[in-house]
C-alpha cells in the first residue's frame, strides 16, 4: 500500500483525499517508482473540477521525480535502460501526488545529476508548454514578443527557451518579480494600466508575437493592440478569448500539442541537465501537506514552483 492524494468526487481543492492504494507491479513496458518528489500545478486541481463520473476517483499529478524500484519484463525507459535504484523523473503520468507509482516506462527519463529532485518533478509540464508556445507562434530570432506573466513557472521557462533564439523579450509582471524576469533575460515591465503605452514606448518598431501566460483581458486586449497576425497571439489561460477574438490557444489535451510536447521532452531535460534550463523552487511541502501548496499556488505569488515530498 501507498498514500496518493485522489479527488473521489468533483469540485475545488476541498475535495482531495489522501488514501492508501495499491501499486500494481509494472508489467511489460512499465516502471514503478519511488516517488521523492511530486510537481504541483494548477492543472492538477483544475481538471477535477468537473469530468465524467466514471472515471471516479481521479488520481491527481501529472509529474514527478523519484527512484526506480521496479522494472517491468522487457523494459526500458524512454531516456534507454533503466535499472532499480536509478534516479528518473516522470512526465505526463497520472497520479503523482504519491509514495509510489507504476507508469509507463516511454514516459519515464533518466534524471541529471545536476537537477535535485524537486526542481526535476516541476521541469516538464511548465517547460514543454513553453516550447509548445513558442512552436505555434513561430517565434524567431529577429522579433520582438511580448510574454505576459513573465515572472511564473511557464513565463520563465519561455524567457530561458527564446534566450538562445536571439529573441528581444519584453516580459510583463509586478514590480516585485521585475528582477526574475531581468534575471532570465527579459525586459520587465510593469502590467496595469497603461500596459499598452509602455510596451510601446519599450519597442517603437512594433511586437511581432504575444504569449499570454496568465489569461487576463489586459495580458489579451494589449496582444490584439499590439500584434498584427493574430496567429502569432497564443494563451494558456483564455481559451474563450481565444475562441472570439482569432487567436491560438494551447493546451496538453489537444492531440497536435500532447504530441509535440511528448516530443521535445528529452531535448528540454537536456538543456536542464547542463544548467541552461533553470527550474526555480520557492518551497516543498510533505506529502501529506499537499492542501496547503495548492493553497499557496492559487495565491498566484508562490515565488517559485512548489513540491510534494513523500
């Protein structure tokens, strides 16, 4: 048996459990794992909000980082080999808040020594998101883009990808993250009123692309005033904007961007692995504490990422 945090029914953080289940023994082409540390997104809690009653109760977390202590027959991970005892991290799994969890092996990647286990749970989901946004928009060297929301998980992944791209990144936040998003590269500037006027004295050539991190009419009205093509205006978090204003909006559960970011997640623990993908964690939380970083993480000022240790 083994504690793992589920949702037995619909509705906010309010209505996750933490419950001893049983972890299969890996069969062909599966891998159990020691789990040392559990990402916390909003994604996690954002899709038990509502759902089909059959798949009751909903396991919760999608990334983690941990110990093999199972290898199935026949099996290696997706990185090559695999062995009980190495270090792995996991993305995209089904359960992650947990001591222990069976996965499929092709999900599964050999850890770098040089991420602890906390910033390797919290690297996939922001990351591969980042890069999917980027590929829809086609973002290059010679423009200039707009990331609104800067500051968080995704926004810092995005200024660290569009850095070796010679990109000239403009990057929206409080005053009191302006040195995060100095630090990874980008030119801060504060949102609020005004916003429209300041990028614009920022880069009086013209934005050629808009990422929107944080799903406000601000981060989206700023985006259609300032950017020609709207294809090259992208959101995480407005998909109804989105769907009446023209412009992309991206998710995990749309097969074109599971398939991209499935793809380029060994290339992005690579770059993590020789310090040029940065994972910063503000704090951990026992696993048993998970209500408490879920409190801290829809404050939207958590400073960081956030991890479960078991």
């Amino acid at each position: 048996m083994a504690k793992h945090w589920v949702a037995p029914r619909f509705g906010g953080s309010e209505v996750l459990e933490l419950v001893d289940t049983e972890v299969p023994e890996p069969g062909p082409g599966e891998v159990t794992i020691d789990v040392r540390a559990a990402g916390v997104n909003p994604a996690d809690t954002k899709h038990v909000r509502q759902g089909d009653p059959a798949d009751l109760p909903v396991p919760i977390g999608y990334e983690v980082a941990g110990v093999l202590s199972t290898v199935g027959p026949d099996t290696e991970i997706a990185s090559g080999g695999g062995a009980v005892g190495d270090e792995v991290l996991a993305f995209r799994v089904s359960g992650g808040w947990a001591e222990r969890i069976t996965v499929p092996a092709a999900d599964v990647f050999a850890k770098p020594a040089a991420l602890g286990f906390a910033e390797a749970a919290n690297l996939l989901l922001a990351a591969t998101t980042a890069a999917d946004m980027i590929r829809v928009t086609r973002a290059e060297g010679r423009d200039t883009v707009v990331v609104h929301g800067a500051s968080g998980a995704v926004g810092v992944s995005l200024l660290q990808l569009l850095r070796p791209l010679g990109t000239r990144v403009i990057g929206t936040a409080s005053e009191r993250n302006a040195d995060t998003v100095r630090r990874f590269g980008g030119e801060w500037v504060a949102y609020g009123d005004g916003l429209e006027a300041r990028i614009r004295d920022r880069a009086p050539d013209g934005v050629d692309v808009a990422l929107d991190c944080v799903g406000t009419d601000e981060a989206v009205d700023v985006s259609l005033a300032l950017v020609a093509d709207r294809s090259r205006i992208v959101t995480i978090a407005a998909p109804g904007r989105a769907q009446s204003d023209g412009i992309r909006a991206v998710g995990g559960a749309q097969p074109e961007s599971a398939a991209f970011r499935d793809s380029v997640r060994q290339r992005l623990i690579d770059l993590a692995g020789a310090g040029e993908l940065e994972v910063p964690v503000a704090r951990t939380f026992p696993l048993a504490e998970a209500l408490a970083a879920v409190h801290l993480l829809e404050s939207q000022h958590p400073g960081g990422k956030l991890a479960l240790l078991p």
